[in-house]
C-alpha cells in the first residue's frame, strides 16, 4: 500500500511541492508513497510544475483505511474531514503544532522557519538522498513563494540557505528574477471567478471556540485587486454565513509595498483594532509591514479573541 502525502485544503504551492518532494524521498528510501493534494492547484503551482516539467499530483478526498504523512499543516481543520479513519505516519511543517494527535509514535519535523520544503531539504541532507534537479527546482520556487521572495517576516537564515543549495541544483541563476515571473503569474486575477480568488489561499481556523476564516492574495500591485474587491467582500459574506463563522478576513498583500489591506467581515469588528491597534475604516484596515498570516496575523487574532 502506498503512502499518501498531501498538504493542507486549498493547497499553495508550499503544499504542492513539499507533498512532492516527500514522496519522492520517502520512495527512495524504500517507503512506497505518492504526492497528492486537497484539491485544484492554483495558478501559481501550476506555471512552477509545469516550468520543471513535474506532473501535478492526484486529488485525494478521503483518508479512510490509508496511511498518509501530512506536510505544510497538523490542524484538523485544513485537513480531510475523515482524517481519524487514516493512519498518521509522519507531519513535515513549518506551523504551529496544530490538534492532529496519533495513537502511535510518528516522525515529525516541525521547524521554526518559513517554509515546509526548507525542511525537507534538510531531511533529504539528512537522510544522505541527493535532490533531482527538477525537485529542486520546485522546492526553491515554493521557499521563493512562501517567504515572498525573502521579505516576509517568516523568512529565516535557514531559508535563504536552502534556496542558494536548491538553486545551485536546479541551476538558477538569478533566484530574483525566478521570484517575481512566479508572483507575476500569483498577480493574475483577470477572468478568474471570485470565490476562487477568495480561497486561493485561504484556512479557517478555531479561535477560542469561534470559527474564524483567512484568506490572503499576494499581489505586485494592489491596484490589480481595485475591480475586483468590492466582489470579493460579497463573496466573502457568503461564505461567513455558509460555514457559521464567526468573521471572515482577507489579506491584500502588496508586496511591492510591503503592507497589506485587510478585508473585514466580522460579528465583532473591534477584534481587529485589539489585535493590530487600528480600527477598521469602513470594511477594511491597512497594516503597514503585514505580509505574514503565519507570523503577523493569525497570532495577534488568537490574542484577541481568547
């Protein structure tokens, strides 16, 4: 039986190509194991598969009677919703340790950094199992897009590490220029329905008992967004009342400017001017040097609503 790994629901291309690699390192050492993921690719991970010529990995639904490694995730919420019927062998992230719990040991590398695929760089370093050169070029492009081309506040010197060893594999030369053809395809919103721009890059999550959804959308130019955002915050209605949450933000991060304007749809709105110190100005907040969900957001949300 082969093993399956997959990263969280709405996968980016973190989850995409860590899935990947896993799987890839796990068969070399003599473990079966496919990639998979939680559903469509984004725009983004498709150009990066289909720039190092790697097949996009199968759709998995179901956990039951499998065995399956997580990567990119440990929380319940972002994983399959059957996920106690399958058996637990391993978690590679770069979160907070979320409630998945096992009733068996398990390998787990959960490093403070800003992205999963630094770590298995590291496990492949570990292990002594040498990197295609294809891989590594999808690993480098998914460190690139998680720490938004080292300037988000998650990037690490372990980070920027992995990628001069990835890039040197892969043979890039100019990790740069790599970075913003990536954020230039993120950037492209044109024609693509807005409940799928909403959730390119969205988690829910349990905060304090209140079910809170982020999403955010990393962009060149907020001015891209401007025809476009008044939709987005009727679809974000809509999906505050579908699931019951209890507020639905979305992060629009410019990160050219380095800040992001948050949308805000919440029962309680003051949770935002107690977690950042500014009162949202009609339904959004700007929130100078806010690039990180992970790192600048969901912690101060946390505070807040506990």
């Amino acid at each position: 039986m082969s093993v399956i790994v997959f990263g969280h629901k709405n996968p980016d291309t973190d989850s995409v190509c860590a899935a990947i690699g896993v799987a890839d390192l796990k068969s070399k050492l003599g473990v079966a194991a496919t990639p998979a993921a939680q559903g469509e690719l984004s725009p983004e991970s498709k150009f990066v598969l289909d720039k190092y010529g790697v097949s996009a990995p199968e759709v998995v639904t179901s956990g039951e009677g499998k065995q399956v490694i997580l990567v990119d995730h440990s929380d319940l919420s972002q994983s399959l919703d059957d996920l106690s019927k399958a058996e637990i062998l391993g978690i590679i992230d770069h979160h907070k340790l979320g409630d998945v719990t096992t009733p068996n040991p398990l390998e787990c590398w959960i490093w403070p950094v800003g992205c999963t695929c630094t770590v298995i760089k590291a496990m492949y370093e570990f292990y002594g199992v040498e990197i295609p050169k294809n891989i590594a070029g999808i690993m480098l492009c998914a460190i690139l897009s998680d720490t938004v081309i080292f300037k988000s506040a998650t990037c690490t010197d372990e980070d920027k590490k992995a990628c001069e060893g990835l890039a040197k594999i892969a043979g890039v030369g100019d990790m740069m220029a790599l970075g913003m053809e990536m954020f230039k395809v993120k950037s492209a919103v044109e024609g693509t329905p807005t409940r799928e721009l909403l959730f390119r890059d969205y988690k829910d999550f349990n905060m304090s008992g209140k079910k809170v959804g982020i999403g955010q959308l990393e962009v060149v130019d907020l001015s891209i967004l401007e025809p476009v955002k008044g939709d987005l915050y009727e679809e974000m209605k809509k999906v505050k009342d579908e699931g019951a949450r209890h507020s639905v933000f979305l992060l629009l991060t410019d990160i050219m400017k380095e800040g992001s304007e948050m949308l805000v749809l919440s029962d309680d709105p003051s949770v935002v001017e107690k977690a950042f110190g500014k009162a949202v100005d009609g339904n959004s907040v700007w929130l100078d040097g806010v690039m990180s969900r992970k790192k600048q957001v969901v912690p101060n949300f946390e505070k807040a609503f506990a």
